[in-house]
C-alpha cells in the first residue's frame, strides 16, 4: 500500500513540476531569443520553425505576429542596470533607437497590454518626438507629466518597454554589429 | 540504513524530475494543438469569411490580442481556398507606413508585405494552394506573363492582416478607414486565367 502511495505521490510531484515549469518558461522572458543589447527581439513568433517555447507562447496567448518583412518587436522588462522596470520610477529613454522607417514606444503590462493612464497616450511615435539638433533624443517613461518627450505609466506591478521597428535596417538574424544602436534605458530617479 | 534510506530518496527524486521533464515537453508540443483561443480563433470570431473587419484599437480593456501596437490600425480578413483562390488588396492613403501580412491557420506569418512593394498604388496579392499554383502555372501564357503575387497558403483557411500607422492621435480615424479598405475576396481559377 505504502508503494503505491509512494508511486501516486512521484507521479504528482513529477506533473505538477512539470507543468508549473512549463507555465514559468511561458511567461518568462528569457528563453530562445535574438538579443540586442538587453532588448529581446521577437523576430521568430510568426515563423513556421520558431522555437517549440515561442510557438506555444504565441499560440496560447492568440498574439498576432509580425511578419520578418513588416517589422520587428523588441521587448524589456529591465533597465538597463539589470533592475526590472517600476511604474514609481522616471527613465530615460534613448538617445538613439536601430534603425527603421518608423518606430513607436509603448509601456505593457506582463501580459502585453498598454498600461491603464488617464491621458489614454499608450505609444509614442517617431514622427511625434522632439529631438536635439544632432537628431539624439531622450523619451522620459514616468507615472507623472514630464517635460519633453513623456510616455505615462501607471499601477504598482513591474512593466514592460515595447519598441517595435516599422521596416527596420535590422533584421532578425543579423544583429551582432549593431549593439551600438541598442535603446538605454536609465533610471533617472524613484518615488 | 541511513544509506539505504539516502539511495531511495534520492532515485524517488530522480523519478520525480524525469516525470517533471517529459511532462514539461509532453505539454509544451500539446499547447499549439490544443490551444483554441490561438490567433485564427480569435479573428475567425469577431470576422466572417471574406468579410473586413476592423480590429478594435488597443487599450487596456480591449484584452484579445496581446501585444497589438497601439499606435496602428488594424483589419483582418478571413479566407478560405477550398473554393478557389483568394485575391486580397488593399489601397495606399496618406499613412507613413501600411502593410499587409498573411497568417495560416496555425498562426505562421507566411508572408508580409509593406507599401514599399506597393504596385500602382496598390498592395495585392493571390492567395492560392499549392494545387491551385500548379494548375495556374500550367494556364499561365508565356507571352503574356502574369503581374499577380501569388502566394502559396499552408493552409486552406488563413487570415490576411491590414496594418495602418497612425501618424498622431488625429489622424486615427483615417488610418482606420484606410486599414478597412483591405479586402479579400474568392477569385475561381476559370476568371483567373481569362
């Protein structure tokens, strides 16, 4: 009897840590991707020989891919000192973003989705920032109106930087070279 | 004792973990089979075949597709080849960027073209099975070549994308319009090749 119970016991364990490993690597953000700088490139999702974690991620969550040809997605969900991103915290963003017809910048919550804010401004545009003569800018992401270039954000749950490329330079496969080009995103202050 | 009582610990652990990986890559394979609220499902509900529907804007309350820029308008068209091939276009407007992306029913990007490819003012492409490509190209007249952008669907049902970038917050309403303009519409081999 006590086998048995051993048995039925394992086999729980085994499927249960199984399954939460499964439901982990889902929703981290650290498996099989291209990487520019911290930014995980997400060029592979709509691909037919993605990655088994990537194709089930998409599956699961019923994302609209874009294709290698449309544009290119790059996500963070740290600064770039390695601290996750909080909503109580002012960075900056920039000076410069890769290369691409056309970008925009949008602050998401874990699941992908824009973050609640009272001036309903969830993106910025390329064509919409202020930009020093040497064509440098800085994009401050904060809970409270910023002078300058301000995506809001709001909540208390850490958040997520999306910048997508509209016919980028770059694509998915060749970026080694272009680190120099990498978005920062420093940490200006807290509270 | 206590060895014999460490040695049996330990293999019940090595079980455990073995059972934890083969049921992490058991689910991991099963989910894209499994998955009903994939991407096709979600369009396929909100649009019917052939028919243009516009995706609502991204916001914090419209929650069906993850990681939707928000700074694009987006319409999506069903299609189906099992009558015959598909021709989707959609008209260029003012926007600074306009594609179009063509997703199987598994959710592959299969293709994607942007208003760079634009011919004439138009993006347009035939979507068709590769049955249906072989039996175009055994019709198609040497002298007088083809202009279509035929595409070959993995599958028989798909949907084609619209995006349109809104330059600013006013000029949302147009980028709509123009990202709705996208249709898709059954195009039968005995037309096609007149």
């Amino acid at each position: 009897m006590t086998t048995v119970l051993k048995a039925l016991v394992i086999a729980v364990a085994g499927l249960g840590l199984g399954l939460w490993a499964t439901r982990a690597a889902l929703s981290s953000a650290g498996i099989a991707a291209d990487r520019l700088g911290q930014w995980r490139i997400e060029a592979r999702a709509g691909a037919a020989d993605a990655d088994p974690y990537t194709r089930a991620r998409v599956e699961r969550d019923g994302e609209i891919p874009l294709g290698l040809g449309e544009g290119l997605r790059l996500t963070t969900r740290e600064d770039s000192d390695g601290h996750a991103l909080d909503p109580a915290c002012v960075y900056r963003f920039g000076p410069q973003a890769p290369p691409a017809r056309f970008w925009t910048l949008e602050a998401v919550d874990r699941e992908g989705f824009p973050l609640e804010n009272a001036a309903e401004r969830y993106a910025l545009r390329s064509s919409e920032i202020l930009r020093q003569p040497d064509g440098g800018f800085a994009v401050f992401v904060s809970p409270r109106a910023h002078a300058g270039n301000w995506l809001p954000v709001s909540g208390s749950r850490p958040f997520a930087l999306a910048l997508r490329l509209y016919d980028p330079a770059l694509s998915g496969a060749a970026v080694g070279g272009e680190r120099a080009s990498a978005p920062s995103i420093v940490r200006e202050r807290c509270g | 004792m206590k060895a014999a009582w460490l040695a049996r610990a330990a293999y019940s652990l090595a079980l455990v973990v073995v059972i934890a990986a083969l049921t992490h890559f058991a689910a991991l394979l099963m989910i894209p089979a499994v998955a009903e609220r994939d991407a096709f499902a979600r369009v396929a509900a909100l649009a019917p075949p052939f028919k243009t529907v516009a995706l609502p804007a991204a916001s914090p309350k419209s929650r069906d597709f993850p990681y939707a820029d928000p700074a694009v308008a987006a319409a999506v068209c069903v299609y189906d080849l099992s009558a015959g091939p598909v021709r989707a276009h959609a008209a260029l407007g003012r926007a600074s960027f306009a594609s179009l992306s063509f997703h199987s029913r598994r959710g592959v990007v299969f293709y994607a073209l942007t208003d760079r490819a634009a011919n004439r003012g138009r993006m347009e492409a035939l979507i068709v099975t590769p049955e249906q490509l072989r039996t175009l190209v055994a019709r198609d007249d040497e002298d007088n070549p083809t202009e279509d952008l035929r595409i070959v669907s993995p599958t028989t049902q798909g949907f084609v994308m619209a995006r349109v970038l809104t330059g600013g917050a006013g000029e949302a309403a147009d980028a709509a319009a123009q990202a709705a303009a996208m249709s898709c519409g059954l195009e039968p081999i005995t037309e096609a090749d007149k």
